[in-house]
C-alpha cells in the first residue's frame, strides 16, 4: 500500500493518501508470498533483475560481487543508484559500508520469492557466475571459499566440480573439528556421487563398448568405489568426533566393503581369517617384512584399508568385543607393515601395544610401543605422535606405572592442544583422570573431569560428556559425596545409551551401585548390582583396566549382604546363596588382576573379606596384607586406607587402634570423607566380627 502511494508514513504514523479511494475495492495478496511479489511487480525492470542476481549470490551480497556478475552491462553504471531505492524500500538494507559495501536482504522470504521469480536455466548460469567469480578473485586463498563454491556449483549442475569442492569443504572441517558440519558435506558428496554414478550407469547400458573404453570406464568406476570408501570412512570420523559410535561404525564397516575388503560375516569365516592374520603377524616378526613396491593407486588403496581397520578396532575396543578388536589391529599391523612409513603404521603399533598387553605379552607391547613412536617422530606428524602416547598411557595405567602414564598423557594433551586435535585431546584427559582417581587424586581428577565436560558440551560431543559425568562420579564418590556421585553416573548412563562404549558404560553401572550402597540403599544397590552383573556377564574382564569398579562394586554388594546375613540369621536361603556369588564376584576381580596389576589391591582386599566370612581369619589376614602391600608398592594411597581399615575392624588391641588410625590419616589426607568416617566410627567400636 504504502508502494502504491494508498498511504503515507511519517513520524511513526501511517495514514491514508488523499487518492486512496475505497480500500474495499483493493485486491489484496492472500500469503506473504503475494505480498513480496506484488512490490517486486511494482520495481523498475534493473531495480527486478538487481534484486534476482542478488538472490542467488545470498542473503549478504557485497557490490563488488553483484557489479562484476551481473549480466547487462548497461545497468552496472546505474547499480549504485538502483540498490538505494532497494535499499529505501526496505528490502536490501545496508549491511556494511565502504570499503566493504554490502547489503542484506530483509526477510531470507524475500530473496526466496526473488529467486522463484527466475526460470532455472537463468539460475543455473548466475550460479556459474558467482563460482566462476570466486575462483578469480580468491584464487591465491581458496579454502574459506569451498563450501560456498560448492553450493554454486551444485546449482550451476557442475558436478564434479561441486563434489570436489564438497570433498575439500568437508576435509577441512574435519580437520577443525567441525565435525556437524563435515557430516553434512559429505553426506551431500555421496548423494551427488551416487546420482551421476547412476545416469553413468543408464548411459553405458545404452551404448556398445569397445574393449579399450571398458577398461577406461573400469578404471574411472575403481577409482569412484575408492573415493566414496574414502568419504563413508571420514564420515565415520566425524560421528566419532560428535560420539556418535554406532553411526560411526555403520560408516567404517561400509568403508571396508567398498575398498574389497569387508568384516566377516560367518563364525567359521572369523576363525579362518583371526588364525590368519596372526600366522601373518608372527612371521612377520621372525622375519620384518620390507615394503612392497607397488603402484600409488594400490598403496593408496592399502592405506586406506588399514587405516578404516584401525578406526573400527578403536571401536570394537570400547564395545569390548574381543576377537573383532584382536583381528582389526592385527589386520591393520599386517596391511601397513608392507608399506613405507605412514601415520597408519604407528597408528598399527599403538593398537598392537594395546592388544598386546592385555594378552598379557608385555615384551612384544613394549616393543609395538617403541615402534609407534619411533614411526610417528619419524615421519613428523604430530597428531599420530598423540595417539601413540595416548596407547602409552593406557598400557601404564593398567600396570600401575602411573609416571609413566602421566608423562606420556601429558605430553599428548600438550601435542593435541597445538595441533587442534581435540578427539585426542579429550581421550588424554580422561585418562589423566583416571590416572589421578587411581593414585587418590580425587580433587585433582574431579578438575579434569569438569575441563573435559566444559570441551565436550563446547564441541557437541555426547561421548566425551558421558565420559566427563562418569570421571566426575568417580571422584565425587570417593570425596564422599555419594547422592551427587549418583546422580552424576545416572547421568552419564542416559548418555552412554546412545553410543556403544560399553566398557565405560559398564564401569558406570559399578559407580552407581558403590553410589547407592554409600547412601545405605542396599535394596536399591542390590537392583543395579543386578544390572551390572548381567552388562558384565557380556564383556571380558581382561580388555580393560577399567573394568575395576564395575567387578569391585558387585563384590561389595554380595559380601555385604553375606556380612549382613551372617550377623542376624546364618541359616536363611540368602545367607546360603551369597558365598558362592560373592566368590565369583572376588574370582573375576583376581582375572583382572592377572591383566593388570593396579587392580591386585583390591582383588586382594575383596579375598580377604569373603575368607573372614568363610572362618578363615588367617587366610582373611593374609590376603588384606598383600593388599596392603601391592597398594604400597604401586603407589595407592586410597587402596592402602581400605587394606589398614579391613585389618583394623577385625582385629584386637593396639593392632586394632593402630590400623585405623592409619587408615583415618589416609582418608583424611585423601578427601575421602565417607571412609574417614568409617574408620573413626570403627575405632570406638569393639573388634568387628
């Protein structure tokens, strides 16, 4: 109305123009869309055409763009004046001036409506335009400009061109760790491919081929498969980076299938291809393997191969899935060690360190570990460095050799930290934290805990988060804050529901039963053990170190019940049925000890416990004294106030009064306030039964 000159606006007011007449008789558009359509109809024809070639450059569009694309010379020396009047009417205001003349559409409906207004081939060459354009003008210092020109060239119907640009704009954000973002190029890289690979297709079967042309369409067909392996394994990577682990080995295991060299299917194809590639392991190591020569195109292909192995036994790792984590790293070890030098080789030796120790085979770990390294610092390349130190610390972590972990981990999150690689950054941490929980660093591991959360939500990265709530229970527990330790594990489990990280999600379950049983929820702690027995029951004990809480919490809760039971009425079915459980749950914690010597503190401490309550007091001293000592020996001042407080409650006399009063100078020292209590309450009770 106001364009039509029916009404005038001044000061704020609207009133009617003398010649508006009856706005009955008006025609009035029915949608915005009419609206915007109706004052584009009432532009000059240059003042239509500026406002159309904008639309498809975007909402912000600089002069110097709009000037140099647009495609009737003789409007470009009126332009200036034709985006004031635009500018007037309130539909390209002012964004930014000189130097930087730029303007914005209004409403982003406005440049749509604009938009629809042009036919497509019209469309279609303005987008090439603008891509063309851009080439030019930023050809020194293309990479900021990749997403967009892979937008223009996409509606220009430059296909190839787009599916390059969207390949690099995704590498890229990978790269950075815009993983949100690497996941949307990608996946629109492989629809395009995917749409010319099928007219390709319809093309070839309605035209006769030569032999020679065969073998060139075989060749551009190979080198196509190998390409969108290479994109279904970045995408891997950035779920990965957003913890997205069942989505993330969708896309590795699709990986392997398009480069030849699919996971097996069947248990006889498993056992066939496991007994393989350990023959090939092993001969390997009698006699190392020299690399192969052979054509770029195959070592590209090798590469890749055992690069996406490697990714999924990451995977395979934290889903606790035994022979698949055996055969991946094994099988990446075999790929890349017929090769030069590569990140994908130490990549291979850090895997291999890992499987290696918790075989136990600790000669050949050392010796994967020393390679990895030895591989990384030689070919230069920071990110592969982090992750073998990464596989360093949790070697030493599950041996008790916490300075040796700790200067590895620290070292990695030092290297990520300069390179922006913050998947491994995030992996260091966390197990820095565990480093700090295990030695009694409760503070310590609670402030590493809460860096890692202010990452994980800063990055969207829901596993990280989960792993950052679990680190906080952990420690919040211990500092003796058993509701919030509660709440905190509940709040990692909803995390973890959504991954595949089944070892964390596990030892979780174990701090939410020890959470429960601190608040003397026994009936309700009982419930969780029950859950966590059966997530248990699933995994092997022996692949990770930090499986500890989760076995030591069942325990607890059998060995309390059976300590409860044996006091009020000996005789009951309950009283009966727990010994046996109670002394699986100590089994399955001396297996893991075997593994990983950190754990022998409190495997011996649980023995201990179940031989008091079995009548065997000498065996029940014995066993809290090895813990005791193993405690000492590793350096683990929490396990060594549980082994004195076990020794103190059940015993008499001095011993007695000296035990606990280590004990309560321990927790004290450590935080640990529930404990603390205990052991003061201990001290003015008489000998424990």
């Amino acid at each position: 109305m106001r364009d039509a000159g029916l009404i005038t606006v001044a000061n704020g007011e609207c009133r009617l123009a003398p010649t508006a007449g009856d706005l009955r008789d008006l025609n009035f558009p029915d949608t915005v869309q009419g609206v915007i359509i109706s004052r584009i109809d009432r532009l000059a024809p240059p003042q239509q055409l500026a406002l159309k070639v904008a639309s498809v450059i975007g909402r912000v569009f600089a002069f110097r763009t709009l000037s140099d694309i647009h495609p009737v010379e003789a409007d470009k020396p009126r332009l200036g004046e034709t985006l004031n009047v635009l500018q007037r009417l309130d539909l390209t205001p002012l964004e930014s001036p000189e130097p930087s003349l730029a303007y914005i559409f209004k409403h982003i409906i406005t440049q749509e409506v604009a938009y629809n207004l042009m036919l497509f081939s019209q469309r279609r060459e303005l987008h090439r335009a603008v891509a063309q354009w851009i080439e030019r003008t930023y050809a020194d210092h293309l990479s900021p400009s990749y997403p967009l020109l892979a937008y223009h060239c996409g509606k220009a119907d430059l296909t190839l061109k787009a599916i390059d640009y969207l390949e690099k704009a995704g590498e890229q954000a990978l790269n950075n760790y815009a993983n949100q973002e690497a996941v949307a190029f990608f996946n629109e890289a492989l629809a395009l491919s995917e749409e010319r690979r099928t007219s390709a297709a319809d093309r070839r079967a309605n035209r006769p081929q030569s032999r020679s042309g065969g073998r060139r369409v075989a060749q551009v067909v190979r080198a196509a498969t190998f390409q969108r392996a290479r994109w279904r394994r970045q995408l891997g990577e950035a779920h990965q980076g957003l913890g997205h682990l069942a989505e993330s080995r969708r896309h590795f295991s699709e990986a392997l299938a398009l480069l030849g060299s699919p996971m097996p299917a069947t248990l006889g194809q498993w056992a066939a291809q496991v007994l393989g590639q350990v023959v090939q392991q092993g001969w390997h190591r009698l006699v190392p393997p020299r690399p192969a020569e052979t054509s770029p195109e195959a070592a590209a292909l090798k590469l890749e191969m055992a690069r996406t192995y490697g990714l999924l036994g990451v995977l395979y790792y934290l889903s606790n899935e035994t022979v698949p984590i055996a055969y991946t790293a094994v099988r990446t070890l075999n790929i890349a060690e017929g090769l030069a030098p590569s990140p994908e080789l130490a990549d291979a030796y850090t895997n291999g360190m890992v499987i290696a120790g918790v075989i136990p085979y600790h000669a050949l770990a050392r010796l994967y570990g020393r390679r990895a390294l030895e591989t990384a610092r030689r070919i230069n390349h920071p990110r592969t460095t982090a992750y073998a130190l990464i596989g360093a610390g949790v070697y030493n972590l599950g041996l008790g050799q916490w300075a040796e972990a700790g200067k590895a981990l620290q070292e990695s999150v030092s290297i990520s930290d300069q390179v922006g690689n913050w998947q491994r950054w995030s992996e260091a941490l966390i197990l820095m934290e565990q480093g700090a929980y295990y030695q009694g660093e409760f503070e310590r591991g609670l402030q590493l805990a809460t860096d890692l959360m202010d990452s994980a939500r800063h990055r969207d990265n829901q596993l990280h988060q989960a792993w950052a709530f679990s680190g906080q229970a952990e420690n919040t527990l211990r500092l003796g804050r058993a509701a919030a330790a509660a709440e905190l594990a509940q709040a990692a489990i909803a995390l973890y529901a959504d991954n595949t990280d089944r070892v964390s999600e596990t030892a979780t379950y174990g701090l939410l039963t020890l959470a429960q049983l601190r608040q003397g929820n026994l009936p309700l702690a009982r419930q969780t053990a029950e859950r966590l027995a059966a997530l248990l029951a699933k995994l092997s004990s022996s692949v990770s170190y930090y499986l500890l809480d989760a076995l030591a919490a069942v325990a607890e809760v059998h060995l309390t019940r059976w300590e409860a039971e044996s006091q009020t009425d000996p005789r009951s079915a309950d009283a009966k049925s727990l010994p046996p459980l109670a002394r699986k749950a100590c089994a399955a914690l001396r297996r893991l000890a075997q593994v990983f010597p950190m754990g022998g503190p409190r495997a011996w401490l649980y023995e201990g416990w179940a031989q008091w309550l079995s009548g065997r007091p000498l065996r029940a001293r014995q066993s809290w004294r090895k813990s005791l000592a193993l405690a000492e020996r590793l350096a683990m001042p929490y396990d060594q106030a549980l082994a004195h407080y076990e020794l103190g409650r059940h015993a008499a006399g001095a011993e007695r009064q000296t035990r606990l009063a280590q004990a309560c100078d321990l927790f004290a020292r450590l935080g640990a306030a529930h404990d603390l209590d205990r052991a003061r309450n201990a001290q003015t009770q008489p000998r424990g039964g």
